[in-house]
C-alpha cells in the first residue's frame, strides 16, 4: 500500500472534521489557547494547584450547564442563571470572609447559616424583578398592537412614535426625579407614590372611556 492511500483515510477524516461546523473551529480556538497560556505560563498551566482549581469548579459549572438544558429544553428561556449563581456566590463570599474569620462556637455556625440566607434572599430578589419583567412584556404586546391599529398606514410611524416616547421618555423617565422631587419638598416618604397613581389613574380613565375598540381594524388600509 501506498503512503498516499494510508494517508488518505486520515486526510478524510481531517476534512471532515473542518467542514462540521462551528465545533471544530471551537475546538481549534480552545487548543490554540492551551497552547498560548502553556507558552506564556510554562508548568504553572498543568501545575497541581491550576488542576486543583479546574477540578473544584467542575461541579458548579456541572450544575449550571444542567439548569441551563432546563431552560433550553423548556423554551429557551434564559433565566440568566449564571449571572444570578455568581450573585448569589458573591453575597455569600462577602459575609463568609467578612464575619466568619473573628468567629467562634455558635457564632460561626450562625454565621453560616446568615450567608446561606443572604444567597437565597439575593436569588429570590432576582426572582421577583424577572416577574416584574413579565408583566411589563404581557403588557407591551398589547401595546404594540393598539398603535397599529390606532392610525392609518400614511401617518402610522409618526403617530404611534409620538405618544409612546412621550409617555415613556417623558413621563416615565422623569418619574425617578420628580418622585424624590415630591418627597424632599414634602418630606413625606410616601408622597412620591402620588406621581404614578395620578398618570397612572389618568391612563386608565382615557383608555377606558376615550380609545376606540380596534380589534376589526385593517392595518392596511389608510
């Protein structure tokens, strides 16, 4: 047999491997990056304690990459679990090395538990804004549709451009600085609260008495 015909199954191989797409290219930018490190670090880049460090992190980046197939499989939401781990890691970390080196007895288990709570409190917070994210896309959809439907097609992108930014640039961006406005001239906490109940009962009572029904609207048509 030839050395052209014994290499050409390993050629083939190689082909193929180049043409699968985006893993091999990976694969090679992973190999190309062991290679620089191991050039720049030396040993240090197989030393125990790099090993060390890779296999203790192993079970966390374990545990994340099944909660994110969850995600996936269930529709690809992303739940940014990463971002909320490393939060959570952090939270705890800080109270960790903060209160439980000058600790002792009871103290240090107490302190333990703290930190376990702060991590659940802080991935809780996080759970609560992602529901509050919700509600503001289960309203934006109708949204959408409405200032279609509201103007004909010549006028279309002026007019549902105008009140939207109005409202939300003008009205809601403003309502961080005229809430604390409200509150320092006052110097009740809660008087803020008025700016959002106004525009908000305003909102409601033009939508309701004032905005056509356009549910058999053509959007086509001028």
């Amino acid at each position: 047999m030839s050395t052209e015909t014994r290499a050409s199954p390993a050629a083939f191989l190689l082909s193929r491997f180049l043409r699968g797409g985006a893993v091999p290219m990976l694969s090679l930018v992973l190999l190309a990056l062991v290679v620089i490190f191991w050039l720049l670090l030396g040993d240090q880049i197989f030393g125990v304690g790099a090993l060390q460090s890779m296999a203790f992190q192993l079970p966390e980046l374990g545990i994340l990459s099944l909660a994110m197939m969850v995600t996936l499989l269930s529709g690809g939401l992303n739940l940014s679990i990463i971002a909320t781990a490393n939060l959570c890691a952090l939270t705890m970390a800080w109270v960790l090395t903060t209160h439980v080196p000058g600790a002792h007895g009871f103290m240090w288990g107490g302190w333990q538990v703290i930190a376990l709570l702060a991590g659940v409190a802080v991935a809780a917070i996080i759970g609560l804004l992602f529901i509050l994210v919700i509600f503001v896309t289960m309203v934006y959809g109708p949204i959408a549709a409405l200032l279609v439907e509201l103007f004909p097609t010549k006028i279309r992108y002026t007019s549902m451009s105008l009140p939207y930014h109005i409202g939300n640039g003008w009205f809601g961006g403003l309502l961080p600085a005229t809430s604390f406005a409200i509150v320092a001239s006052t110097g009740d906490i809660y008087a803020g609260l008025w700016y959002p109940i106004i525009f908000a009962s305003i909102t409601a009572v033009v939508g309701f008495f004032f905005l056509p029904e356009t549910k058999d609207v053509d959007i086509k048509t001028n």
